[in-house]
C-alpha cells in the first residue's frame, strides 16, 4: 500500500517592496495587451487582492543577499512599481509575498504554473456581478470606471444579465453560445424567451439573426413611416417602450407597444386632416398607404400658386444668403463640424413650406373635388389636393333648340358650316323667305349630313395614309388625350381604344415600388407641359421635337400594357377568354425581351408580404433549395408556416432569386415549337408562369 505524504505550504510574510527584484524566471515576457496602468489604478483602489510568490536572491556563493526575486506576479509588481514612481506609495511598503524554498520546483515552473492552471471568470459570473453591484447602489459610469471599461460594455453586461435565468442555467452549462444569449437580451419578455428557445428545439434554423426575428416580429420598426410621422419622443412620452439590440446595429430599435403607436398615428392623422378639411374639400380620404392608381378615374383641378409676401420674400433671400455663405465657407473640406452641417439643414426645413405653399384653388370646385391625405415615407405628411369624382362633376348644359325636321337626336356637334334645308324636312316657304340671306345659316337633313362625312372621312383616310407623320401625330394626340384628359368627352376623330389595366387595388405595396414611382413622376412631368383645354393639345404636341413626341408617345403606351392574369373563371365567355389571356401574357413576354424588361433591377425581392406569406411550405422551401441549395433548404424543414417564410425572406436576401410568374422566358425557337406540337405537348411557351393556359404560344392558340 502507497503512503501519501502529507504537503505543507510555503508560509506567508510581509515584505518590503524595496526588497523586492522581478525574477528573470518570470515566463511572461510579451509586454503587448498587459494592462499596467489599470491593475496598478485598481490596487491603490482596493489594495493588493493576491500575493506575489518570491524566493530568496543567492549570489554567487549561494548566500542569500536579504532580497527578494518574484518569479510568480510580475505584472502585480509592475503595477506596484508603477505606484511607487508615481509616489502613490512608499518604497517601504510592505507587500504580502508567499516565500518558496523547495529547491525541487524551479522558478520558471511556478510562474509558467501560475499563468496557465488560474481560469478566466465565466462571462455569466461576470454579467451576474455587475448586476449585483448595480442592485447594490453603483451606477454604470462608476462601474465602467472601476474596471476600465466603457459604459456601453458595462450595459451591454446588464442587458445580458437581464436574460431569463432559465436561459442563463442553459448557457452555463454550454447548452448555448454567447451569440445566441446576446439575440434573446433584445427582448425583455422571460417568457417569449423561453417560448423561443423551445422553439429552436425542433427547429434547423439557431442562428442569432433568426432569434432576433422571432422577438420582435410583432413590433414596430423605429424606421416606420409611422413612427417617423408620430416622432419616437411623442411615443416615449407616451409610455412605451423601445427595445434595443446592444450588440447588433438594430437601426433604431424595435417599439414594443404597437397598439400605442397607432392610437398616437390616428390621434395626429385625424388633427392634421381636421385642418385640411377646414378648407372646404367635400370629401378626404386617408390611410398610412392607399394603394397604386387610386386617383386613377379622377379628375385633377388646376389650382394657383399663392402670391408670396414681403416678409417670405425677404426671409427666403436671407436664408439663400446664409446657405450660400456656409457652403462657400466648407467648400472643398473633409470634414463639417456637426453644428454647421445642423444649420444647413435647419435651413433647408425653412426653406421647403416658403417655396411650396399649398396651391390656392376655385371655392366652387373645391366644392365639389376632395383630397387623400397619407404618410410619406420619411414621415411627413403627403396631401393630394383637387380630385374630382365622375360623379360629382357638373352636369353639362342642355341646348333646347331642337331640329324641327327630324329632332335633336344625333344631330350634336354637326359640321354645319355654309349649309342649307332641305325641302324634304322644311315648310313651304314664300319666296321672300327664301331669298332671305339667314336661311344659309339652318341645318341640313341628317342622312345628307351623314352621306356628305362618309365621303370626306374616305378622303381623310386616304389621306392619312399617304402621310405616316401624321398618323403618328393623330395616334399620339388620342393616346394622349385618353391618358391625361380621362375625364374629358373625346375630342380626337381617330377611333383608337387603348385598354387601359389601371391595377386599381392590387394592393399598397405597389405604390411604393420604384416602377410606380418613376412612372408617377414621369407622368406628373409630362402633366405640367400639356395645356389644360383639349383644343390646344395639337398644336402643344406638334411644337414638341421628335425626341420628346417619342417619349411622350412611349408613356402613353405604357398606360395600354396589361400583362397581368387572373382566373379564367373571372371572364365571362370561358375557355376562349382564358386563352386570349394567355396569348396576351406570352406576347407581354416578347415585349419584355425587347423593352429589355430586369425585374430584380426593378426592385423585386421574395418577402413574407409579397410571396412567402401567401404560398405552401413545399414551395417556400423550393424557392430556397433553387436560390441557396438543398443543404440551406433541408435546415428550414420542420418550421412552422410564419417561421419558415420568414426565415426565407432572409435567406434570399440579395440573392436575385425570381418568382415565376416574374420571369421572363427565352424566346421558343422554330423547332423546338415544331418538335412540341409533333408530341402534342400542352404547353410550348417555357416556364410555368403561375396559372391556366398562360404557357400557350400566339402561333398554338391561334391553331386552335
């Protein structure tokens, strides 16, 4: 049987530090990250918390020569050296040392012991602590101090230990990483924590950004446009609370109290439209967003620019003069000192309602036109003065003389220049009625009429067709006549109809994509060059060049593009409809190889709004396998429905993945077509776009 021998410890005794030398048996030799400055703050603080290890300095004769070497501690006495120059404290000064004498250990073995078998404290301890001393009546700028570290560390720490301590228990024992414990300090709710992480029990998905989501995907972004309009202060002072993600850029937090935040939108829409409805309109209309084409079908009224007064006058001059002055001023340098660049745009605020005041308009047709009022996307508020429903407009005046030969009907807006009655339809005359000059003035018989116009429109045919200019120009004056005077009687002789798909109520979304943006501003462009009566519209457009009639020419057009589908049950005749949608469709995709048609460039990306939210979860999860592979598909597996589209939404960020129905297909070559309709193949046009027959070629459905 073994016999253990029983240890005894090296005794303990006070030394002077003049007594004491740094041993070169220190094994800590790299100087870079050793924090002198902060051990050496901390110990005049507290005192020395731990103990050098020394042994007697021999010289050469083996003899001791009453100092002391510190082969064990070295950077405890840097910083009590540091003290000691500093005249923080005495050369005297006695210092705790633990005296070695076991020759049988070197020095080197106890300072290379000392460094490796201590443990770093656990991050859990550490965030614990904090919070204790906080509990304990320490600020946070105190305790950042004390340890020599930022208050946003120290608050970071808090923020963690502030996590359900069910998850704390869980990370203690490895059962999570730090990540995964900084995403959940982003919510404050204990039981939405736990709720999550027995989500990710089943889940494939445990990535932080996935924890992130689950948190806050019923708050509100600090980015909403609600918000911006409501102000964040406003929000706060009315008690909510914003939730803040200390280790991730979280763009301004997440607002947890969304019910708050819609009372205070509601609370200030209704004020604000309170003020507009002042003005007499006769009917307002608002939301946050109202959906693409929703002025469609109504008629704008012209409204005049307010005349500015003495005092705008001379304040815009002097904010124009300021403006210019600090521009001049920082022109050409790197940096702008945070109080010029505030001033700048303080100015620009002031400048914006001196500039653009609301239009004044006509109090009869502000009588009869109304106003949406929404929220613009920075948050302030979008007002859209002056539209008039086709119900509320005048009634036009009726002309009581009537034709006493055959009647009013028809006989409207007749050529009636230079013509005379005809003695079918009039009364026996006297001669001297006959002879009278003011007969030359009566209408002729309508079939005379109607006979003489043939002739004259065979002409003007022929005409025009010897002359393709002006086909051109008379295409372009009904195109543009149907596009920007929707609401007024024709006023073009050429019989050209143009189906029009305004996307009236496809949804808000639209309204914000950069098509329907720029297309609004193009045609808000186009607007403001065009005369405001139809008899002035031709020779507006004949005074354009040849450019700017090709471009106004290609906006209206535009407007005829219809290359959406819907259910063939929507159309009243069947299967015949249903395939002259799907001609329509296949010919909106040659249309868009030539137009050179790029829907990631035009802004689309996969959301849960847009397509996750409203498919399968087999095609979520074919949409990630073809964007990001099998593998990243096979993790989402097991999700619910809502976790998976979202979790989709942020896989494919970036990836420029498309919808099917968004896709454009290579154009069907002549054998492949031949080869298709050899098999009796039902579809010969590409790929699946989503529905019915769309996949059917022109050449196929005209066959059939």
């Amino acid at each position: 049987m073994t016999k253990h021998v029983k240890i005894s410890l090296s005794g303990a005794r006070d030394i002077p530090f003049s007594a004491l030398v740094l041993s070169q048996a220190n094994v800590r030799r790299v100087k870079a990250g050793v924090s002198i400055d902060s051990l050496a703050a901390d110990i005049e603080r507290r005192g020395l918390l731990q103990s050098l290890t020394v042994r007697a300095q021999r010289d050469d004769e083996g003899q001791e020569t009453g100092k002391f070497e510190v082969p064990a501690g070295g950077r405890r006495f840097r910083a009590l050296q540091r003290l000691v120059k500093t005249r923080r404290m005495a050369k005297t000064e006695p210092v705790p040392c633990i005296v070695r004498d076991d020759d049988s250990v070197s020095a080197e073995e106890d300072s290379l012991a000392e460094n490796v078998h201590r443990e770093p404290l656990h991050p859990l301890d550490q965030f614990r602590a904090m919070q204790k001393l906080v509990e304990q009546g320490s600020d946070v700028e105190t305790i950042a101090a004390t340890f020599m570290v930022t208050p946003a560390v120290v608050k970071q720490r808090l923020k963690l230990a502030d996590v359900s301590p069910k998850l704390h228990d869980i990370y203690a024992e490895d059962g999570m990483t730090l990540e995964q414990l900084m995403a959940f300090s982003v919510a404050s709710d204990h039981a939405r924590q736990e709720q999550v992480w027995e989500m990710l029990q089943t889940s494939h998905n445990q990535q932080p950004w996935f924890i992130r989501a689950r948190l806050t995907e019923d708050k509100a972004r600090a980015s909403d446009k609600r918000v911006r309009f409501v102000t964040l202060d406003a929000y706060l002072a009315a008690g909510g609370h914003v939730l803040r993600d200390l280790f991730e850029s979280d763009d301004g937090g997440w607002l947890e109290d969304v019910a708050l935040l819609d009372r205070l939108q509601t609370e200030k829409l209704d004020a604000e439209v309170a003020v507009i409805a002042a003005e007499g309109w006769k009917w307002i209309e608002t939301a946050v967003d109202f959906p693409y084409g929703h002025n469609f079908g109504l008629r704008p009224i012209d409204g005049e620019e307010p005349p500015a007064s003495a005092e705008d006058e001379a304040r815009l001059e002097a904010l124009r003069e300021e403006a210019d002055r600090l521009e001049d001023q920082w022109a050409g340098e790197d940096e702008i000192p945070d109080e010029v660049a505030a001033r700048i745009q303080a100015i620009d605020e002031e400048i914006a309602p001196l500039v653009s005041k609301p239009l004044v308009y006509d109090s009869a047709e502000i009588a009869i036109a109304g106003t949406f009022v929404s929220i613009d996307v920075d948050g302030s508020l979008h007002i859209e003065r002056g539209y008039v429903r086709p119900e509320d407009e005048p009634a036009e005046p009726v002309d009581e003389t009537t034709d006493e030969a055959g009647g009013d009907e028809g006989a409207g807006e007749r050529p009636d220049d230079a013509i005379a009655p005809d003695s079918e339809s009039a009364p026996a005359e006297s001669a001297e009625e006959e002879e009278d000059p003011d007969d030359l003035l009566r209408p002729l018989p309508d079939r005379l009429v109607t006979d003489l116009t043939a002739h004259r429109t065979l002409a003007l045919r022929d005409a025009v067709a010897s002359n393709p200019m002006v086909a051109f120009a008379a295409i372009l004056h009904a195109l543009v006549l149907e596009t920007f005077y929707t609401c007024a009687i024709s006023a073009s002789c050429v019989g050209i109809s143009m189906r029009s798909n305004r996307l009236v109520g496809y949804g808000t979304a639209l309204n914000d994509t950069a098509s329907a943006k720029a297309l609004t501003e193009r045609h808000e462009s186009w607007s403001a060059r065009l005369p405001d009566a139809t008899d002035a519209l031709w020779e507006t457009l004949a005074a354009f060049d040849a450019d700017e009639q090709a471009a106004i020419f290609a906006h209206c057009v535009s407007f005829g593009v219809d290359a959406t589908w819907e259910p063939a049950t929507q159309y009243n005749q069947g299967r015949v409809s249903a395939r002259a949608v799907a001609a329509r469709i296949e010919h909106s995709h040659i249309l868009a190889r030539a137009a050179g048609l790029d829907m990631v460039g035009a802004g689309w990306t996969a959301t849960v709004a847009n397509y996750f939210g409203r498919v399968t979860k087999p095609q979520i999860l074919a949409a990630v396998e073809e964007a990001c592979g099998a593998d990243v598909a096979g993790r989402l597996v097991g999700m619910t429905k809502p976790e998976m589209a979202s979790a989709a939404e942020e896989l494919l960020q970036g990836k420029g993945w498309l919808a099917k129905p968004l896709r454009t297909p290579e154009p069907v070559g002549a054998a492949d077509l031949q080869a298709a309709n050899d098999d009796d193949a039902p579809e010969t046009g590409g790929e699946d776009r989503g529905g019915g027959d769309e996949g059917d070629t022109i050449e196929a459905v005209a066959a059939e």
